[in-house]
C-alpha cells in the first residue's frame, strides 16, 4: 500500500487526474479507518472532497432541480454522456460513498449523520442508474463499447449496496425502500458474481487479469466477505461455499502473499471449523513485512478469536493484549478481552508471571477511560464490556465464565469444532455450573448474583452443546471426530433445549444480564429451527422482534439491553432463512 501511494502521488502532485485522486483517496480511507486516528481521517476526507470536486468538473451537467423530476431525464443524461463523463459520473458515486463513511466514524453528531445518510441516497441513485444504463445497452447483446473498467465500477456499486441493504431488518427496509433504497440478496450476489464472469459450472472465471475490470477483485473481496466473514456473524441465506472455495483459490494464486486473502483463507478453515488451519494462515500474513501494521491487527483478532475456540486463555491474552497496545479500533474491547482471559487463568491456577488478578483488576478499573464513540453514540460492544467490567469490580473481583461468555459474544462459538467443544467446554461448563448448583443463593458471590450466572452457564452448556450437535455443513472429518465421553448428537440436542428452557424457567430472577434472556430465546428459535418445528422457532423469534419476554422480569424496564441492535438484525436473517427453509421443505428439499 505504502508503494502505490508513492506512485500515485509521483504521478500526479498536483492531484488532478481523476483517477489517480480516486486511488489516493482509497488508500487514505483505508489508513483513516484502520488507524481511527483523527489526523489520517482528516487527510482522507480532504482528499475525497478534492477527488468530489474534480469528478463534478468532469460530469454531464445535470439540468437542474425540474430536470431531476422530470420522469426518464436521468436515463436521458446517462445516454448522452462520453466514456470520460460515465467514468466521472461513477467515480462521483463512489467518492460520495467514501466521503460518508469517512465522515461517519469522523463525526460526532446526528446532524453529520443525517448529512452523509443523504449522500450515501444520492450515491445510491447515481449507481441504480447507471445499471439501468448497462441492462439497457446489453438487451441485444453484451455491448463491446462500455469499458470493463467501468462495467466492474457499476456492478461493484450497485450490487455492494443491495448486498448491504438485504441484511438490515424487515421494519428498517421498509423504510428504506420508501427512500428510494432496495436490497434483493440473490440479485446482488449475482451482480458480484458478473464483474469476475463466475458461473456455476466453471473453476475458472470468465474475466482474468487480461480482460477484467479495474474494481474486479474488490467485487470478489467483496462476496468473500460475505460468505466467509458475515455468514459467521448471522445465519444469512444465500452462502455459497464452493464458491467461496474457487474465488479464493483463484485469488491466491494472483495473490500469494496478498493479506486480505491469506485472511480470507484462514476465514475458510474456520467456517471449516479448523480454527489450527486457521491461524496458521493468520500467521503467514502476520510474518509479512507490511507498512501499515494495522492489517495485522486485523488478522490478530481473528487469531485471538480461534484462540477462544480452542479454550487456549494464554493464546487469546497474548492476541488481545498485543491489540490493546497498539490498534486504536476499540481500545476498552481489546482491553476488557485480555482481563477476562487473565480471570480464566487466574481461575485454572495457571502460572502466568504477567497475568495475576491484579494485572485483570488494573485493565477493568482503565475501561472508562477508553470507551469511544461515532456519529456521538458509544458502540454497543463497548458499552458491555464496561458493563461487565463494573459488575467484575462491584462483585469483589468475579465473573462467571467470562471468556466463554465473550466467546459467543465475539461470534466464535458457532464455528467451534464439535471434538473441542466436547473435550474442553463441556467438562469446564459442567464443573463452574456444578460449583455453582452446590452452592445457595445466599452463599455465592456477594449474595445478590447467583440467578444471573445461573441462567448465564445454561445459556452457555445450550449453545455448546446446539452446536455441537448440529455443526455447519462445511465442518471438516477433522472437527466432527469423535471424542471419548461424546454423548451423541441426540442427547446434545436433548441437552440443548433441556438448558435453553432452564434459561426461560429463571428468567424473572436475572437482575443484571438481561441481554442473555433475549439472546437464549434467539437461540432456542434456531434450535427449534434446525428440527424443523417452525411454530415454535417463530415463537422464540418473536420476543426478541416484539421486545417482550413470554415471562415478566421486574428488573428489566422499557430500555434497551445489551446488543439489542445486533440481536435484532441476527434474528431477522434467521427468520429469512425460516422461511426459505419451509419452501425448501414444501418443495420436497431438506434444508442444510
């Protein structure tokens, strides 16, 4: 990165060639946001507003405020326009974009936001046109005289943000929609898919580096990050993983040392449920001699997230703590993770010189001071770790399974292979809930936390043993091995439910962590799912949509509980998937 942003500023010091300033200015975004630092992203935003202006000067001039109402005038001025004003138009778009995010993470009021969600809408407008405009020059046939480079620009945009726009829940769509937005998941996979020329029934792309588009291997980063990153986080519909598997493979034999594809290969071992492979990918890229450590950083956290997988407490202090030091993403995460991978070792008697409870007290008495925040509003994550940080210190010093407790926050539960969550987290979830259990409510703790670490270790043993049962198709022989005391898919699914209901039976006695009950009923939706009883995956759902426990709890008020936000947009996609599922199950298919 450091070698192109010589170049481009060698080719162009007086920064007005178009698409050089455009170059510029994605590389200055992306120091902007890997460093959070207010400098870079005051020399992004500089930079994009001077790439704004130039592409404004290059334009078609539009025809005015009545031109823009009258209906078919953008068609109109699109078909006009000579190669230069198209490119001007689309590097517009996206300068827009950019400009937003920038802005976005940079701001700090509502009113900034309310400003770039606008231009976000006009960005949006300009690239739903200039597809219109290639589905129209391509009706008799693909059109040999709009440029590749082009071509991969539109598709990049327009199928980037319906890809965006079809995660976002059903009430927040609807919405959209009414703004002029749309989001159809399959039409912008396809959409991605076009810009490198991939089929079904290929290896090989259409499009290689001879014939492609310039923003071609973005469209590709682009559908790996979705079927490799965001299909972890929430059980979307549409994931291809062979497709995955081949755009992948293709890349990395351009891009052998490329970090975003050593990343995205170490994403593939872990929807494999192969957090090992995993990080020894990781570890190649992190050997690499980059400019901007930042990526590495990247790269750590994914390392420290496999860590969790395999309940090495060490591996993952080591990872977060490194973070914590040196990435200015989410400083009170970074630091909240290593405190409650010390607490684990502190817990397991481990002898680690610089991981004591004293060393665990010391970075949660420091979480106030770090938190941050964007468009004027903490981030949710970082509300909850000092959340828990306070209750760590006002219970004089104890967590109930806080590493595996931010495991599943983290997201790394789900793709945790079955032969580790039989060895390692069943037995250290029987032990801490069999502690527990002999103990009285009166006696644990301080006397005043024992149903919210109850309900919170069952919640744990259910997800443990749902996934254990039901791994991800992709899982490897390797992960599903059997293991001595496994007690067989059936009796974790028994288990399962048996802890999920345990969950809903305690519920009116959490006082603190109430984000738990939601998520339990989120959980005991997609185990209801997985059998196939819809009623009652639906059922589950709906207290989470409705906001509205089935059972009243006097310490949770009309406000919100922790990742609310999260919870909601996760359960919309698992109500999608339901409801695709049940149309597969129509038609005589059963679902994955």
């Amino acid at each position: 990165m450091k070698e192109s942003e010589d170049m481009l500023v060698a080719a162009d010091p007086e920064n007005k060639h178009m698409y050089l300033q455009s170059g510029h200015c994605v590389i200055q975004a992306l120091k902007g946001l890997m460093t959070f630092g207010s400098d870079d992203l005051a020399s992004a935003l500089e930079i994009a507003k001077a790439t704004t202006a130039t592409a404004t000067l290059l334009r078609r001039p539009t025809e005015g405020v009545l031109g823009k109402l009258r209906p078919g005038a953008s068609m109109q001025r699109v078909r006009h326009m000579t190669p230069l004003e198209r490119h001007a138009e689309l590097v517009y778009a996206e300068t827009l974009l950019v400009k937003a995010i920038i802005g976005i993470v940079g701001g700090g009021d509502w009113m900034g936001l309310i400003r770039e969600a606008f231009n976000m809408r006009t960005a949006h407008g300009i690239y739903r046109t200039l597809q219109i405009f290639l589905e129209e020059s391509d009706k008799d046939g693909f059109d040999e005289d709009i440029d590749m480079d082009f071509r991969s620009g539109v598709l990049l945009g327009t199928g980037t943000s319906s890809l965006m726009l079809s995660l976002l829940p059903g009430k927040v769509l609807k919405v959209a929609e009414v703004f002029g937005y749309a989001g159809d998941r399959t039409i912008a996979l396809k959409t991605l898919m076009s810009a490198g020329g991939w089929s079904d029934d290929s290896e090989l792309p259409a499009y290689t580096e001879q014939n492609e588009g310039v923003r071609r291997p973005i469209c590709d980063m682009i559908l790996l990050t979705f079927h490799l990153v965001i299909s972890v986080l929430m059980p979307v519909s549409g994931v291809d993983i062979p497709a995955a598997r081949k755009i992948l493979a293709y890349n990395m034999r351009r891009y052998p040392d490329g970090i975003f594809f050593l990343y995205f290969q170490a994403r593939l071992h872990t929807n494999e449920c192969e957090p090992e492979l995993a990080n020894k990918s990781l570890q190649k890229a992190l050997d690499l001699d980059l400019e901007y450590v930042q990526l590495q950083h990247m790269c750590l956290w994914d390392y420290g997230c496999n860590y969790f997988q395999l309940a090495d407490w060490n591996g993952a202090r080591q990872c977060f703590d490194i973070l914590r030091r040196e990435s200015n993403w989410s400083a009170a995460v970074y630091t909240y993770a290593t405190a409650v991978n010390i607490m684990e070792l502190v817990a397991a008697g481990a002898d680690v010189p610089d991981a004591t409870e004293a060393d665990a007290v010391a970075l949660i008495e420091s979480l106030p001071k770090l938190t941050k925040k964007i468009a004027g509003k903490s981030l949710p994550i970082e509300k909850l770790a000092n959340r828990k940080g306070r209750k760590y210190l006002a219970q004089g010093h104890m967590l109930f399974l806080p590493a595996m407790e931010l495991a599943y926050v983290f997201g790394s539960l789900g793709h945790t292979p079955r032969r580790v969550l039989v060895s390692k987290w069943l037995p250290h979830i029987n032990a801490e809930l069999a502690r527990l259990e002999a103990s009285t409510p009166e006696e644990w703790g301080t006397g005043d936390q024992y149903w919210d670490d109850y309900v919170l270790g069952h919640f744990l043993r259910a997800c443990v043993q749902f996934v254990a049962a039901y791994q991800p198709p992709e899982a490897t022989a390797s992960a599903l091995a059997p293991q001595p005391g496994d007690p067989g898919t059936a009796a974790l699914d028994a288990g399962a439910a048996a802890d999920f209901q345990a969950v809903v039976d305690a519920a009116p006695r959490v006082k603190l962590d109430h984000y738990i009950l939601f998520h339990n009923h989120y959980e005991y939706g997609r185990l209801y799912a997985r059998r196939g009883d819809a009623a009652n995956a639906q059922a589950n759902f709906d207290v989470i949509m409705h906001n509205k426990l089935p059972v009243a709890n006097p310490h949770v008020g009309k406000g919100k509980y922790s990742l609310e936000g999260a919870l909601q947009i996760k359960t919309h996609a698992a109500m999608s998937a339901l409801k695709e599922d049940q149309a597969k199950r129509r038609r005589g298919f059963e679902p994955k």
